[in-house]
C-alpha cells in the first residue's frame, strides 16, 4: 500500500485493514520541501499497529518539473485555474505504483492499494480510473504473478468518492486524522490553510460535519 | 532513452541517431553488482558524440528478489531451463521506462527508446511487444502531454529481431561492440564468457559473421 502520510492514504489503510488484509506500507522520500509526511506516515501506521513503513527513496530532483520538487512558488487561494496544476509530479504515481509492483512481486503479495481519488484529481492525470486500469493491466503483462495466471490488483478505494464521504468513512473505522498532514506548504510544522491541499482539506471536514483536528496557520 | 551499456541498447542510439532523433541517455545505478556497465554507458554514448548519460539512482535491493541485485548465483551454463530465470529483477522495465517518462514529459520529449528484444525475453515478462505497447497506453493516460494530445511513442525498434540481426544491423551504423558489456557476472572486468548473457551475445556474433571483440576469461 502506497502510504503519503495524508488524509487519503490513512483512509485506505483503514479500510483494507477492517476488509481482512494486512497492509504492508510503503512511503517515498522523493526531494520533497516538506519532511514532515515521511513523520506523518510513520505516526499513522504506528496508531493503526501496523509496522512501520518501508521507504524507498528517489530523487524527482533529478527530474525536476514540479511545484512539490523545485523552486516553483506553491499557488494560494486559486481555486479556479484551468488544465493540470504546477504542483503536478511528473509521472509519479507511475513511478510509485511501480515500486509497490516490484515490492509485491518480491513479497508474493497481489494486491497493491493507492488513495488517489476523483477530488485529489483536479487536473492530475495519473489520479484518474482508467489510469488505475491500464497500470493494472500493465502490472499483469510485466510480472512473473501476472504471467503465470495470478492476477494483481491495483485498489483505489477512494475513487469515486468526495473527500467528505473519505473523511466520514474514516472516521467510522477510527482513523485519527490529527495525525495526517495534507498541506503542500507548511510552516514551521503547521498547515498553511491556503494552498489546494489544504483547502480540499478544510471543506471536506466541514461538508462531512466532521471536527477538523488540523491546527493551520491562517 | 534507456541506456544500458549492453550491446542492444548501443544498436538503439545508432538507430535512433540515424533516424534523425538526438538521443538523450538515461541510465541507472540500481545496485547492480558490477559498476562497469555504468563505465561502458558513458564510453557508448561519447563514441557517437552524444552526451553524458544522465544517471538515476534506484535502490532496487530495498526491493530484492533478483541474482542481478541480490546474493543469489548467476546460474552458468544452463541453456535449457524453462520458466523466467533467477536473472529477472521484478518490474526492472516498468520502473526504467516511468523515469523515462518523467524524464521526457519535462523535457517535452515525445519519443522514448528501449532495447528490449525478443531474444533478451527468454522468460522475461516486461520484454514482450504485449509489455511495450500496454506501457505506452499508460503513458498517454498518466501524462500531461498524453492528455492533452500529443501522444508519447515507446519504441523498442530491436523487439523483432535476432541478436545476430541487432549485430549486423549495429555494425552497418558503426557501433563500437567493444566498449560495449554484456556480462551478468565479469571477473576483473572481462566477461565470463559462460552466463546466459554471455552465451547470447557469442552465439549472435558468430551468427551474424561478425568478429567478436569481446574479452572472455573462458
């Protein structure tokens, strides 16, 4: 399971965990400004009695194109701009749902769960259903399970649901999101409250009449 | 384009350069026991007057699960096993070609090459057409420039043909085979001479009447 330390990602270890499964997390440390997911991941693993995640590193630095990896200002209180975002990573959830590929096929499991969902989407192409259907279809042509007729599948729970229908279906199976971290620009530990991230953020809590535990700045 | 150092990915530049595309080399470090495939890269790519390769690291022992990553003996002399050999790293191209992939979205390259062949495959999953043509569908889905409708081409130009025919086919363009490194298991930089790779890369110079400057210790 590919685990950011984010309000998505928790959810779905939630629910693979109460669906029988037992999640194995991996978490990326690819250049990014902000540390504190790698802590997050860790925290809600740890709260879940899950081990701790496996992190894989890779350097998007050496890539480079991305509002999340370079020098590029994160864009605040924008809700409306048009086409994919600057925060967009190149090719990422290719490059991580690969690794979890590779992972897999080592550890004999067939069953690989990412949080992407039609909301987080909002212009990244790599968050889209059928994106997650030609990865599983590739994931089946390029590994030993998927040639010898054992079939992987790629998860992605979260889907087709709103971030507020996420929050409330997390907290029914007692996710504790003040342990998640969603911002794409923190200061000094806290939430900014104002980039896309946090604002999805926010109004999910509130449409879903659910507390927000996050402690944001502004 | 993916650059191994090996003889099929040497043959790909001469090709990609002849057909009028400036080739830019991606090659990884993916704790491959021996670093000297690194050393033939650059060597290919500066006797055809093409830049450096640029080097991305991947620590594919995290993962394990390979004779190439891991401490598990290459196997010698065993031409006849059936199934997908000890030699496969899980999900090796998948995770090659989403580099290049992000590597070309940023770059705003469309075309991305890749020496995979069908003799090569012998029991490798991700070395199939089946494999080239379902990852560039998942390009066009998973990128920027796919969505918006500049498609992103994968080609594997040598997917077709004997090693014999990659052979002639290189010496036509010119290719230096000497600073190329076939070699699974080299002692003191000379090829065994005896692993599955070495045995391929005789057998195809002898095929296709081509002297074969390759140093093997046996």
């Amino acid at each position: 399971m590919l685990v950011s330390g984010g309000l998505d990602s928790a959810t779905v270890l939630a629910i693979a965990k109460s669906d029988g499964y037992l999640p194995h997390a991996l978490t990326f440390d690819y250049g990014q400004r902000h540390n504190i997911e790698l802590q997050a991941a860790k925290a809600v693993c740890a709260s879940m009695d899950l081990p701790e995640p496996k992190l894989i590193r890779l350097d998007l630095r050496a890539v480079g194109g991305s509002a999340l990896t370079d020098d590029i200002d994160v864009p605040k209180d924008e809700p409306d701009r048009p086409g994919i975002p600057v925060t967009y990573v190149p090719a990422r959830n290719t490059l991580f749902l690969s690794y979890a590929l590779a992972y897999a096929e080592v550890a004999g499991a067939h069953d690989i769960f990412i949080g992407v969902n039609a909301v987080d989407y909002s212009g990244y192409p790599d968050c889209r259903p059928e994106f997650v259907a030609a990865f599983e279809r590739l994931a089946n042509l390029a590994t030993r399970e998927g040639v010898e007729g054992r079939p992987i599948h790629i998860h992605a729970p979260l889907i087709e649901l709103t971030k507020a229908e996420i929050i409330r279906r997390g907290s029914a199976l007692g996710v504790d999101y003040a342990l998640t971290h969603s911002c794409y620009d923190p200061v000094d530990g806290k939430a900014c409250g104002r980039c896309d991230s946090c604002r999805l953020r926010r109004k999910g809590f509130e449409a879903a009449g659910v507390p927000d535990p996050t402690v944001y700045t502004e």
